[in-house]
C-alpha cells in the first residue's frame, strides 16, 4: 500500500472540517481504528496501479508450480459423488478436464463463483432442475443475497484555483501523460482519492456505517467537469445496504450470462441512510475549515433539503461504489 502527497490544501481543510464537526481523525483507517478521516491507502507501486495479478500471482509464476491458463472460460466444478475433484473448462476451442488431488478453490467474484456453483449441481434444487442440472447439493443460499452499496457525488465550487480543475486541457494532459510514462512521477501516479473517512451516522451504531472518499476535483467519471470552473467533491453512501438481489443462471451453458438482480434501494432503511449521507456531509463542509474554499453546491444543489429532494436526487445519481 501506498499514499499520494495530498500537497492539495483541500484535503488538510476537509479532515479540519470533519474534526470540527465532531470525527476524528486517523492515522491508519486499516489499523486498530478504521473510524475517522485521514489519508487514504492505494494500491500504486512505483506509480502503477498495482493488481493482484502483479503482487501475487506473476511473482508465484516464476517459481514454476503454479500454471495459470489465461483467456480460458471455467464450464463447471467436476465431483466425485459430493466430493470436488476437478474443473472444466474451455479454451481455443477446447472442452478440458483439469483434475486435482487436493482440493478446487472457487474464486471467481460475487458473480461468476455463484453461477460456476450452480452450473456444477449445487444451488437451489429447483433452479438448477429447470435448466437440467442434476442437484449434487441443494442448496438455496447459492446466487441470494447479492449485496453491493451505492455513492453519489457531492459536489460543490471551490472559490480558490487549486484545484485538479487546472489540468482539464490538453496541453496538461499531455504533459501529464509524458511526465508519467518517462519518469513515473507527477499526477498521473495518483488516483486523487488521497483522503477518506468513516463515521457512524447515529448513536448505538457498534461500527462505521457511512463512507466517504474525498476528490479535489468536480468531475464525471467520463473525465468531463459538471461545471465552469474550480470546484471538490466527496463520494459518500452507506457501507452495509439492506437491499439484497441474486445471481441465477438461464441455462447450463458457460456462454451464456445469468440473470443479475442487484435490487437497489429496495429496502426502505437504505433511503434513510442515504438522506443522512448527504445531510451529514453538508454539516461537515460547513464547518469553518471549509470557508476558505466552499463555493455553492453543483449538486445536489442548495434547494435540495427535504426528504423528497434529496430522494430525487439519490435516485438519478446514485450509482455502485
């Protein structure tokens, strides 16, 4: 893990401001207390962003027990009776079996583990029946309980130039772009999200229910500003959504894509919780560490403060975080 430089004032205001309105700061949101605001950790080495894939799996490659079959699409878990014995899978063309003397680990993500399972005979009895699985294990829980948590974007102006805003041309992009690829440094060995934060948005909360992650930028993710000119903005949402969705298959081919249901905002505490994201940030940038560089809000808007504003707005912007 590393941590930009946060050389951008706002990021010092922001966890100022969070302190002022009554949160801690932290000094290792990944050690003993996560609850607070402080710098953020990355995944950037030697600023790239660093996968998995480049930390782990190249460096067990070069020890030579480890093969690893790449652009290869799993079909299915293969059993003894109950017991895992092996994989299929697809690759140039091929349908090959890969047997194993130990044990078959399945870790393929929220969405592809569950489909592998179900396609291999263990999931929902009645499920796998109607795409002509035989059930090896019945068992209902597979491809239930999808759970994912939603953010928006809080954005206001920045009465100061100093934000990321100046590099919105090309001419610093391109700079950018030469500075990184020749000497990897400069803005381009960041992901700009340098601070976050964690708080419980109301007593008798054990654990930190709200996140945010601080940008000093207004922006879209398709890297076009919301508006003219300077301005930040805080990612926040809840942490533990209540809505639940589910991942079931269409057929007993690998080709084909389930069903994915995430069931957004379906569950009416979520919109409770996400009122309060957003009424809490405001009570935050208000603070007086924030005067300096607090402009009006780009969104959701200063008109935007009623149960049902901050609804509208939550259900046109919100998306997965």
């Amino acid at each position: 893990m590393t941590r930009g430089k946060r050389d951008n004032p706002l990021h010092d205001a922001f966890v100022e401001a969070a302190t002022q309105a009554g949160y801690s700061a932290t000094a290792d949101y990944n050690g003993y207390r996560q609850e607070g605001f402080g710098a953020a950790d990355m995944t950037v080495y030697q600023g790239r962003r660093w996968s998995a894939a480049n930390a782990y799996l190249k460096p067990a490659l070069k020890r030579g027990n480890v093969r690893l079959v790449t652009r290869a699409r799993v079909d299915r878990i293969l059993f003894d009776g109950t017991r895992a014995v092996g994989v299929r899978y697809h690759h140039k063309g091929q349908v090959i079996d890969a047997h194993v003397t130990r044990e078959v680990v399945c870790a393929a993500g929220a969405i592809n583990s569950p489909q592998i399972l179900q396609r291999s005979g263990v999931g929902p009895a009645a499920l796998l029946k109607s795409h002509g699985i035989t059930p090896i294990v019945d068992r209902a829980g597979v491809g239930e309980n999808l759970q994912d948590h939603l953010e928006v974007y809080f954005q206001l102006q920045c009465l100061q130039p100093i934000t990321l805003y100046k590099y919105l041309n090309l001419f610093s992009k391109a700079r950018i772009g030469a500075q990184w690829l020749f000497t990897k440094t400069g803005p381009g060995t960041t992901n700009h999200f340098e601070t976050l934060g964690f708080i419980r948005s109301d007593k008798g909360i054990e654990y930190p229910d709200i996140q945010y992650h601080f940008l000093p930028v207004a922006i879209r993710y398709d890297g076009t500003a919301p508006s003219e000119g300077h301005g930040f903005q805080l990612h926040v949402g809840p942490m533990r959504s209540k809505s639940r969705g589910h991942v079931r298959i269409r057929s007993n081919r690998a080709e084909d894509a389930p069903e994915i249901k995430f069931n957004y905002m379906s569950h009416p505490d979520d919109w409770a919780e996400f009122r309060k994201c957003i009424r809490l940030s405001r009570e935050i940038l208000h603070q007086p560490a924030m005067d300096p560089f607090r402009g009006k809000e780009i969104q959701p808007g200063d008109d935007a403060t009623s149960d049902e504003a901050i609804d509208a707005f939550i259900r046109d912007h919100a998306e997965s975080a």
